[in-house]
C-alpha cells in the first residue's frame, strides 16, 4: 500500500519463506538484495555485496560457543536479527534454516532510485563520516560490516532478536542479480576454528568496495579464492547443504 508520507510505493519486504534456507544457500541468495532503513521520513538504502555464513556445527560460529541470551536470535525462527559488537561497531546478521545458523551481512553499496534518492545518501554520509570528519566517499560508506550498520543507523540494542519490519526496517528484491560471485574464507576468523571454510561470497562487480577484495593483488584464484557463475554458486551451495558442513 502507498506510504502517505511520501507519496511513493512502500518498499517490498521479501517473504518469510526467503530465510527458510541453508545458511549458505541464504549468504548467496542475499547477494544484489537491497537493505532499506527508515530514518526519520527518510528511505537509507544499500545493496548486499558481501556476506558470510555461519553454521552451529563449525566452530567459527558465535553459536558453536553455546547458547546465551545475547545469541538467542540465532536459535529463533529464520529471518529473525541478530546483532552483536564487532570491533565496538554494530554488526547485523539474519538467521537461517537450522537452529543456531546465520548470515552475516558483511558488506555493502549504497542505493540511490526514487525510493532513496540522492538526499538519502547524504544522510547516509552524515551518519558516518570519514576518520577526520569529513564526507566519505559512497563506495566507503558500507564497505564493511560496522560501517554497513553505522551508515544504515541499525544498532545492537534496537534490533537484536527482532523481525525486520516493513515500515522501518527490511530486505527488499528490487531485480537486480550478480553475475559473477567470488567465494573465498571468511575474514577474521581465529586459527583452529575453521577458518579454511570458503564460506564468504562476494558479488565480483563490487568486489573491490567490499570489506577485502577476494581477488586483490597476490591472491591465486584456485587457491585463495574461487570465481563463480551466479548459478554456479547456487549449486555448490545446495549441494553443501546436503552433506556435512564441517570437515
């Protein structure tokens, strides 16, 4: 239904059923989607270029560590928020199919259509401003999982263990797709929890305004990180959902 204080179509949350998926398959589904963030009458926007899954049976997961309060969304029903500090930074994550399993939402690019149009940005830009206060560049803005939260204004204490909402705070299809994902180990794990998993997908057009380009100089593809057809990532992912995650 129309939003009456805009006079624009509502943004469309994706469904319900969207998260009812492998946390893989669900890191790379949610590449292209748009996360929109209600701010005060304004529509901040930006697209998922960047995400890593996370599986309770794997110990680079918050989950493995046990059950607490804290991470209680990620044993709740899939789409379910969870947030935690990253560096003294939010950090936004959603949960899957199977108890304890998640996305991280690892990075992204701003969006700027009728919806969130040019002042949304800057909104965006005020919200998080470069180290000496200064404008950061759009491609900088959520090139990362904290700078994602700040510039979205998405925080711990209102969101975790919360459902999206439609009116402040969602995922949206908008039809765009990627056409090349790179896969590659997920970043900041600690040595002996996993961390050869090639667990982190990235959308290969964005891929040098993500956290760290997979492909950067002095990476190998086939050893450091692997280049994929959409449809191609979509199928590994499946077919890893099938067997046992953890090797």
């Amino acid at each position: 239904m129309p939003d009456t204080r805009t006079s624009l179509p509502s943004p469309i949350p994706l469904p319900e059923q969207f998260f009812q998926q492998d946390a893989r398959q669900l890191a790379v589904a949610l590449l292209g989607k748009v996360i929109r963030r209600r701010l005060n009458g304004q529509w901040l926007a930006a697209r998922i270029i960047e995400t890593e899954a996370y599986l309770l049976e794997e110990r680079g997961s918050h989950a493995s560590l046990g059950y607490t309060e804290a991470r209680r969304a990620l044993f709740m029903a899939p789409g379910t928020i969870y947030m935690y500090y990253a560096r003294g930074g939010d950090s936004m994550n959603c949960s899957s199919l199977g108890a304890g399993c998640g996305v991280l939402l690892k990075s992204g690019h701003p969006v700027v259509d009728a919806l969130s149009p040019a002042a949304s940005l800057a909104r965006m830009q005020a919200l998080n401003p470069n180290a000496s206060g200064g404008i950061r560049a759009p491609e900088r803005l959520c090139a990362g999982q904290t700078l994602l939260c700040r510039s979205l204004q998405i925080r711990v204490p209102d969101w975790n263990a919360q459902r999206f909402a439609a009116d402040q705070l969602l995922l949206e299809d908008d039809g765009y797709q990627p056409d090349q994902v790179l896969r590659a180990p997920r970043l900041g794990i600690p040595s002996g929890r996993d961390e050869h998993l090639f667990y982190r997908w990235v959308d290969a057009a964005y891929s040098r305004h993500c956290t760290r380009n997979p492909a950067r100089r002095g990476q190998v593809e086939g050893l450091h990180y692997h280049s994929l057809e959409l449809e191609a990532a979509q199928r590994q992912a499946y077919q890893e959902s099938q067997t046992c995650s953890a090797t």
